[in-house]
C-alpha cells in the first residue's frame, strides 16, 4: 500500500510510502533494480512513479484553511524522511537505494493501525543500514502526532554519530521565514526570532543551546546540515505562517535536534522547513525514540503557538 488517509476534526491527512503508484511488487522492484544497474533505467517512462523517494505526509488540508494543499505534492512530499549523515558526507539513501534521484526506491512499508494512526516503516540499506519507525496519529482538532523508533543496524557511520534529517517543502507561502524562541547571543534574553533575518538568506541550521556542536562545526562552505548559525534556539518548536494558517512543529526533546531552513528547498517560491536530529555516541541495534507534534490551524499570534507547545508538554509528559 502506497497511501493512507487520515481524517478527524478540522484535517485532512495523506501519508505516503517511498513508492508511487500503488506500490511497487517485489518482482517490479528487482526488474527496476536490474534495468538501474544497466544503465537502461529511465524514470520518464515510468510517469506513474514521479514520486517515487518522497515519504511522510503529501497531503495536508484544514476545513478552516483554503482549499488548497499545504505541501507541494506534485512530485514530493513533507515530513519526508530526506537524508542520513555523518562526517563523510550525507546519503539520501532514506528515499532511493543507491542514493540517487530516479533510482527505484529504499523499501517501505505502511501499515494502518486504526482510523487515526498508520506506521511508516523505512529500511535504509548499506552501508548505513539503519530502520527506521515512525507512527503518525491524527489528534482532533488540528494536530498530528508522532512516534519516531531509529535502530542502526550496522556501525558503518563515521566517528561515533549519526544524523538524521527530515524536509517538509511548503507551497508558495507569503513569507518564507519560520519563527523560533532563541537568544541572539549567551548574554541576550529568549525572545521571537525570525530563521531568514539574517542576510544573505541562504540555507542555514539553528542549534539547542544546551548542545556542543559536532567536532567539524560550524562549516559555512558546506553542505546544509553543518552550517550552523550564532543564534541558538531555546525551545524545541517553530512556526511558519501560510495564508490564513499557521503551520507549527513542536518537539519533545531540545537535545541534538536541529532546526534548518532552505528558502528554495523545493523550488523559487517554495521554502523547506526541515529538521534534523544527531544521535551522539550511536549504538548498533539500540533503538532510539524521538517524537514530536504538527499544529496546523489558523494563525492568531507567537503567543498562541507558544500557548499550544505547553498545552501539548503538559498533556503527554
């Protein structure tokens, strides 16, 4: 099953596997494989599998919202789990076997649990080799909650780390700035910081600040996830605005997750509003919770969203 939609309160919901297309049979899967590894594969005469490496939510709707998707679905989806990585470098090997765009897709699974919560089940291969589980359940009004289980199974990561980064590619909002509780500096107070203030706005990574940075941070000349900024965030949630709505992420945990921003993640209007999470000292065939919540109604100020991050703390601590 590539697709399961969940519908309670004010939300519509679509979550989606890495395969496209209704799912892929095994034999389908291993033709693909083969046809890659000759070099004869070609996605374009495979339309239907255009999606193919997007996983997570594709769908996201509010009945008090405009009739219109959130995400940018006409290829991808949000919540997607993107990329594994480590000092070496990064992988999308979360979304395609080898790595790479238009190669057949990493397995996945997606089980229905009951009306509100399905199961997203990812199998990164080698030389990674890392599961990883996570339970989306639809809460009325207007949130989603989830369970996220990582088990590496292989200790084929460089150093003693691993990360782990989640994109979500927004549809053409307003204003492509999320919005975050930090200090400008260790001296300063916590107030309301907006990601993109800082010029140029290029991609950026904002980090706890009870956490040590990783031995080669900050790298501003490389890829996204080491280009870690001065600012330090001081509570595990941000916001976005989109036309009438806000779009909030909250987490439960601070430590080793990182916030990050790709003003043209997924294309010249469209923003991604990502994170990502860095488990220290990783050890093979330990599991590894993390979990968070989606907020999604409409936009009525800062302190609501913060209102709405101690509600939810309150309620499932």
């Amino acid at each position: 099953m590539a697709s399961e939609f969940l519908v309670d309160g004010d939300l519509f919901v679509e979550v989606v596997d890495n395969t496209d297309g209704g799912g892929i049979p095994p034999k389908r899967l291993q033709t693909l494989s083969q046809a890659h590894q000759d070099g004869s594969f070609d996605s374009t005469a495979f339309p239907f599998e255009r999606s193919n490496g997007y996983n997570g939510v594709r769908q996201l709707y509010s009945r008090r919202g405009p009739q219109e998707n959130i995400f940018r679905s006409g290829w991808g989806s949000s919540l997607n789990f993107e990329f594994i990585f480590d000092v070496s470098g990064a992988a999308m090997t979360p979304r395609w076997i080898d790595g790479k765009n238009g190669s057949p897709p990493t397995p996945s699974q997606l089980t229905r649990l009951n009306d509100n919560s399905v199961r997203l089940e990812t199998f990164v291969p080698e030389p990674h080799h890392v599961d990883v589980s996570t339970i989306f359940t639809l809460i009325s009004p207007h949130y989603i909650n989830w369970e996220t289980t990582i088990v590496a199974r292989s200790d084929a990561f460089e150093e003693d780390w691993l990360g782990l980064f989640w994109a979500s590619y927004i549809h053409a909002p307003e204003n492509k700035t999320t919005y975050f509780l930090g200090r400008r500096n260790k001296n300063r107070l916590i107030e309301w910081i907006e990601s993109l203030e800082e010029s140029p706005p290029n991609p950026r990574v904002f980090a706890s600040e009870i956490d040590p940075l990783l031995s080669i941070e900050p790298d501003p000349n490389g890829r996204l996830f080491h280009n870690i900024r001065p600012i330090r965030y001081a509570v595990p949630m941000f916001y976005g605005r989109w036309r009438n709505m806000m779009l909030a992420m909250m987490f439960k945990s601070k430590a080793d997750l990182r916030f990050a921003i790709q003003p043209t993640g997924g294309g010249l209007k469209n923003p991604a509003w990502d994170f990502a999470l860095v488990i220290r000292n990783c050890e093979v065939l330990k599991p590894y919770h993390f979990s968070g919540c989606v907020v999604f109604k409409p936009f009525v100020s800062s302190e609501d969203a913060w209102r709405e991050y101690r509600r939810w703390i309150e309620t499932t601590t």
